[in-house]
C-alpha cells in the first residue's frame, strides 16, 4: 500500500485519507487494520442501513393505515411541499414515525446476531456458562418474547409509543446491542434511515407487492430476504 496523503491540511480529509495517514505517515495501523477498518465502514456503516430502510418500506407498504398516518404527519409537520428543506427539528418531531421505525426494527432487526465473550462464568436459567465462552444473542428473537411483546409477530408501531415503551424491560429491545460494546453509531443510523425514508415518503406512496408468507428473513451478516421485497411507488399528489 504506497499512496501519498498530501500535505494540503485545508483540504478536508476523507475517510480512506485519514487511514492512510495513520499507516502512512503515523505508522499506527497496518495494511490489515486499513482493511478491517474499511469493512467495517461498509458493512457496519452502509448495508445495515440500507437493509433496514428496505424492511421499512417493505412494512410500510404493507399496510395502508399505517403508511396514511406517516404521510398525515409528514404533512403536518414539513407542509405540503416535498421539496422544502427538512431540518433536525423537524426530524424530533416525526414521533409516529419514529415509532413505525423502532417497530420495523423489531421485526426486522438489521443485525440479526451478535456474539460476546463472557468474563466470568455465570449461571443463567439453569445453565452454568464457563467464563470466557462465547455466547451468541439474536435481537430477532429477543423481539419476539411474548411476555414483552404480546403478538410478537404483528406489525404495531403504537408499541413504541411513550406510554408503552416505558413498559419495555432493559435489554428487550436491542437492535443496535446494548451495553458497553453496542454499537457505536446507533443514533447516527437512526437517524439517517429516518431521513431517507422520510424523503421517500414525502414524494411517494408505497404498495408492497408480496406478503410475508414470501419476503421470509434470511440471517446471514445482516438480516436478508428469501426474495426480493417488490415494492410499487405512486408519485403523491402535492
């Protein structure tokens, strides 16, 4: 890896250049770090994002009720103009979108697993856990206890509404982890899926083709789907 980071300090630096420098010239990481941290980006940073904004649109256009109040509130909220500019305040206000969010992302958690290391060893329901085990947890299926979520598997933003999720246990609901080793840009993901399914929203009414008897969850690095989720926009009428 032999590339030059320039010495321009005004220009701002891109992510691949503030690698660069730290192998290059700080001697910090080594072409394998560089890797590793380039993955990361890409597959932390990128594709959780954009599966979770497709199993959003895949719910949303699932259900017309639901989908009719987002765009109620989008214009209450922005105005009718799908072209004004949509700035964080507005974005605080979205409430019941950002409860259809958290419930897609219970449903469908981008992140179907995640693996730790225990430090000690630890006895749970029974079973003793050596320390130093690893332990695998599945947010998919912790989202789906009944004894916290009653019907786990339908569809109900209004789980997520304040007076509800008060009642939601510590650790019931974790689609970005929990704990000390979570996931590091959890409120920047939230946010931008927020904002493009918004704008999307704005501009488009959306019908999802198959049900889910077909689009099935498939685990593999992120939470994939058996099919492609087929979904119909419709230019909204401004």
């Amino acid at each position: 890896m032999n590339g030059q980071t320039g010495d321009d300090s005004r220009k701002p630096k891109c992510l691949l250049d503030v690698l660069l420098k730290l192998h290059i010239e700080d001697k910090v990481l080594d072409e394998e770090g560089v890797r590793q941290e380039v993955d990361t980006f890409i597959s932390a940073g990128h594709e959780t994002v954009a599966v979770a904004v497709k199993w959003a649109l895949y719910l949303i256009g699932l259900y017309p009720e639901v989908q009719e109040k987002i765009h109620q509130e989008l214009d209450s909220v922005l105005g009718a103009d799908s072209k004004g500019p949509l700035r964080v305040a507005d974005l605080n206000e979205l409430k019941y979108l950002e409860c259809v969010l958290k419930e897609c992302f219970r449903l469908y958690p981008p992140a179907a697993l995640f693996a730790r290391k225990t430090s000690e060893e630890i006895s749970i329901c029974g079973y003793t856990i050596p320390n130093r085990t690893t332990v695998v947890v599945s947010p998919f299926l912790v989202h789906r206890e009944e004894d916290v979520f009653p019907d786990a598997e339908k569809f109900d933003p209004e789980q997520f509404l304040p007076e509800n999720s008060a009642l939601i246990p510590e650790c019931a609901y974790i689609p970005f982890a929990a704990g000390p080793r979570n996931c590091i840009g959890h409120t920047f993901a939230e946010i931008e899926v927020k904002v493009l399914v918004c704008h999307i929203l704005r501009n488009f009414s959306l019908r999802s083709l198959d049900s889910t008897d077909q689009v099935l969850p498939i685990v593999k690095i992120t939470l994939q789907s058996s099919q492609p989720a087929r979904i119909k926009f419709r230019r909204r009428q401004q």
